[in-house]
C-alpha cells in the first residue's frame, strides 16, 4: 500500500538524486571525497529514517517499508545517473 510519507520519502531521495548530480557536475572533486558518491542517498535515507521514528513511533507517521526505502534508493541513483549523462559539466 502507497501512503503519503512513502511518496514524500521517494520523491525527496529522487530530488536529491538530481541536485547532488548537479552538483558532482559543477564541483568534480566532489568525486574525490572519503564518501563515495553512492553513499550519500544511503546516508540521506538512514537520517530520514531516523529523523520520522518519533512520529512513527507516536503513531502519527506510517513506517517505511522496505520496498520503499529500495525505490527511494534506485530512484535517487538513477536520478544522479542521468543528471550526470545530460550535464557532464557546468
């Protein structure tokens, strides 16, 4: 079943996708950084969970599932994936 909080938590790790392609290409040595580019939606995704466990746990959030958290995943790799074939560099 798809609920609000899943569809605001993918379309912001899908947001963050494109913005953080934007941003590996206008700042390359973002590529040389201790966290590989990879890594950042993962990390985005645990804070997320983390931040929403009090509503969830208050009962005023429903709690991801974990095909969302995978959507939200592919979708933001995805996302960063094509930002960064259209806009090598700006």
């Amino acid at each position: 079943m798809i609920n609000r909080t899943s569809i605001v938590f993918v379309a912001v790790l899908v947001a963050f996708g494109v913005l953080q392609g934007l941003a590996f290409a206008r700042w390359p040595e973002l590529e040389k950084t201790s966290v590989p580019s990879f890594l950042w939606p993962l990390i985005l995704s645990l804070a997320i969970d983390v931040a929403i466990r009090p509503a969830v746990a208050a009962g005023k959030l429903t709690d991801l599932r974990t095909e969302t958290r995978f959507a939200g995943l592919l979708g933001s790799v995805l996302a960063f994936m094509a930002v960064r074939w259209a806009v090598p560099t700006l």
